[in-house]
C-alpha cells in the first residue's frame, strides 16, 4: 500500500524498534504464556485498595447513550499491525479484541448509538512541515496510509481496514463512521456532530490507543458537556522506554472520567438497563 521509500523507512525502523525494551518485554510475555502476563498486569494496574476520589456514580440511559470506539482497525489491534511491536503486549493483557466485540454485539442488541471515530493519513498529511514524536512514528510505519480520501483503492486487508471481527458490527447499516480524526482528539473530525444529531449525551468510550488518541477523545468530549465512562480492558497503549502508556492513561482516566468501568460491568449495565 505504501510507496518503495515509506516501505524501506518502515524496515529500518521496525529494526530499531526490536532493539528497545518495549520490543524485549512483548516477547518475555509471549514467552512466558498469556495467562502469566495477564496475571501480572492485573497486579500491575489494579485499582488502589483504599480510594479517596468519589465516585460520581454514573448511571447508564440507554436512550441517550452511545458506544464510541476509537481505530479499531489493523494497525492497531492484530499482530499483522504495523504498531505491534509496541502495543502487542497492552493488547494482549487487555484482552482487547475478544472484549470489545462483546461490546459492540451488546450495543447493538441494546440498539444504541454506536460511532466509530477512525484513524487515516493520506498523500498530503505526510507533507506536514512539523510533528509530534508519535506522528513521526506513525507516518515512519505507514501506519492508517490510506491512498487517498477519495477512493478505497488498496484499503482492503491494508492496516487501516477495520478488524474483520467488528465489521459486521461497523457494517450494520446502522453504525456510525466518522471522519478520520488527524491527530489524537475528536476535534478535528465530525464525532461530536454525529452524537448531538442522535441526542446523546453519554458516552461508552472504547479502542485505541489508551493514552493517546482514547484520552484526548475523553477529555474533549467531556469539555463538551458528554457524561463519559471508559471501559478499561477495552483500551490499550504502546509501551516504551519512556514508559507505559496504559498506566499513564489508566491513572488519567481515575481522576476524570465520569467512570471507569470493566466490560463486564458494562455489559451489565447494557443487559439491567435494557429491562428497566
């Protein structure tokens, strides 16, 4: 999909990526089995045992709710993904793929809104004249590299395809897919249109990645008076040397989200308010 050259950067870079301890800590868990590193992670990032923030006791309406799920394309989520070797191991942890198609089956029955806010980079977008460290990976590794806004030319099976585990949900008739968001927040696409123009005003947040793109859609939207909860095994992150996203985000999300659920408790919340 992408040019000779974005190809060529991309191997170079994948190489220096496999020499970082991000690289070196997915393959110790594959090694290790997912059930040991799923155990770790659970202690590694479970809640505090005595908390001092209140709870702002969020109570799900499903008739102005909505379930809004950030790149869940290739790129991101499978091992064919371009981002793998840096998120591969939140993803894993997270359960993330099996956890959110339980998410979207349960919006769908509950037949709430559902938006996807994707993630594309055309032609022009890597003829920016400045970036962010993560926008210079990202445009390195091709990742999301879409040929164009107006045509779909190349998208099948490229890393900006939706998991093939969602796309009966995305492609329902019914759900919502918005323009690409360029950089991190929703502010440059139409995700917030879409959900006022749906009446809703809560939001079941969901994808990737945890501290990037999930958190600056949170904090956005919640600057936009939406009532937000985050569902914690149905995000991920990168991890680096300069540290672990997922954490980063995790503890953000504690002090400002509306909540910050499980997706089993969600589902709970789904199924109880579907009867109520």
């Amino acid at each position: 999909m992408c040019d000779p050259e974005i190809q060529v950067g991309r191997r170079s870079f994948l190489v220096g990526i496999a020499n970082t301890g991000a690289a070196a800590t997915v393959l110790a868990a594959a090694s290790i089995g997912p059930t040991h590193a799923t155990a770790a992670a659970n202690d590694r990032y479970a809640n505090p045992k005595q908390r001092v923030l209140p709870d702002p006791g969020m109570k799900l309406d499903l008739g102005r709710a909505a379930l809004v799920v950030i790149d869940p394309q290739v790129d991101f989520m499978s091992p064919k993904g371009a981002a793998w070797s840096v998120v591969g191991e939140s993803v894993t942890e997270q359960n993330l793929v099996p956890n959110l198609t339980k998410l979207f089956q349960a919006a769908q029955q509950a037949r709430i809104t559902v938006a996807v806010s994707p993630h594309y980079y055309y032609p022009h977008d890597h003829r920016w004249k400045f970036a962010g460290p993560l926008e210079l990976v990202q445009h390195k590794l091709g990742m999301f590299d879409r040929r164009g806004p107006l045509t779909l030319e190349g998208f099948a099976g490229s890393g900006a395809e939706f998991m093939h585990e969602f796309k009966p949900f995305i492609e329902d008739g019914r759900t919502i897919v918005c323009s690409p968001h360029k950089l991190y927040g929703p502010q440059a696409n139409d995700l917030v249109l879409q959900l006022r123009k749906q009446r809703v005003d809560q939001i079941i947040l969901t994808g990737m990645a945890a501290n990037l793109c999930v958190e600056s859609h949170l904090r956005h939207l919640m600057e936009e008076g939406f009532e937000v909860a985050v569902v914690r095994d149905a995000v991920a992150a990168p991890k680096f040397p300069e540290g672990d996203g997922y954490l980063a985000a995790l503890i953000n999300f504690r002090f400002i989200a509306n909540a910050v659920w499980t997706t089993e408790e969600t589902l709970a919340r789904l199924h109880l308010d579907q009867h109520e």
